[in-house]
C-alpha cells in the first residue's frame, strides 16, 4: 500500500486500542506508514511488499523487525502470526487470489483490512485496482464490517475478524 487515506489509518489506530499481538504481518506494507501505527501493539512486526522502492522507504523508517519483499501472494506466514493487516490491498489482486488468500488466512485468529467500494485511481507506483469486494463477500469469509466514508477520499469498507 503506497498511501493510505488518512481515515483507514485513524480507523486502525482506534481498531488497535487496548490490543496487543505477539506477531502481526502488514501485507502489503509499502512505505511502512501503518506500521508506525502498529508498532505500540506488536512485539514482533512483518513488513510484506513487492515493490522494493517502497520496502526501502519502510526499512528506513526503523519499525519493522523484518522486511520482506514478496508478492503476498506466495509468501508463507510464520506458523505463530496472531494478526494480519492488509489495508488497501485486497483490490489489486485479481478477486479469485483474494478468495484464496482470505481462505489461507483461516488459521490466523486475527486480521484487519479494507479495500475501496469502488474503482478510483491509485495514489501512486501505478499499482492498479482490478477487484472489487463487497460487505457480503467479506462478512462471508467471517468479517465484521463498516462503510468508512471521507471528504475526497474513496468510501472504503474496513473489516475486522477476530477469533
């Protein structure tokens, strides 16, 4: 994620309030914005992207335990992750690897993330959106969920699963 609207970072941080993970991964990480936003409620903290110029941003900012470049789509979880943050991800993978994925996720009890209601163009690197998702395919894969809406900025679901 290169840049996330100012209303999903403020939607994690009260999300994170009172919480605390041993591990958590920040699929597609980007310039590692939200894992400042993590940091305070992680012991030990993942950065997963695959634009490198943006994983060097994240790496230079100090508060990743371990940057990995990868396509999330391939990269294996730490058998012990206790939380996923995908924040404005979701949409730039085709929809079938998004089911794939979120289905992969089950054995992981905690994950957060949110994806536009609509097709908007990206704020940077060219990373384009190619699937939309819908509150009722989220809440299918056991998520809560809720409308995020911004002055200028894209309406967003943010979802939220805890087990």
């Amino acid at each position: 994620m290169a840049l996330s609207p100012l209303m999903v970072r403020n939607a994690l941080k009260r999300e994170l309030q009172n919480k605390h993970f041993n591990i958590a991964v920040d699929l597609g990480c980007g310039t590692g914005d939200l894992g400042i936003v993590l940091r305070p409620n992680v012991d030990y903290l993942i950065g997963v992207d695959i634009l490198e110029n943006l994983l060097q941003q994240a790496t230079e900012k100090n508060v990743y335990d371990e940057v990995v470049h990868s396509d999330i789509r391939l990269y294996y979880l730490p058998s012990d992750t206790n939380l996923i943050v995908m924040l404005e991800v979701l949409e730039h993978i085709p929809h079938d690897c998004g089911e794939k994925l979120l289905r992969s996720f089950y054995r992981v009890p905690n994950i957060i993330l949110s994806t536009p209601l609509k097709f908007f163009k990206p704020f940077s690197q060219g990373m384009e959106h190619v699937s939309l998702w819908t509150e009722q395919e989220l809440r299918d894969f056991s998520f809560q969920t809720r409308i995020l809406h911004g002055l200028f900025q894209p309406t967003t679901i943010f979802a939220t699963r805890y087990f």
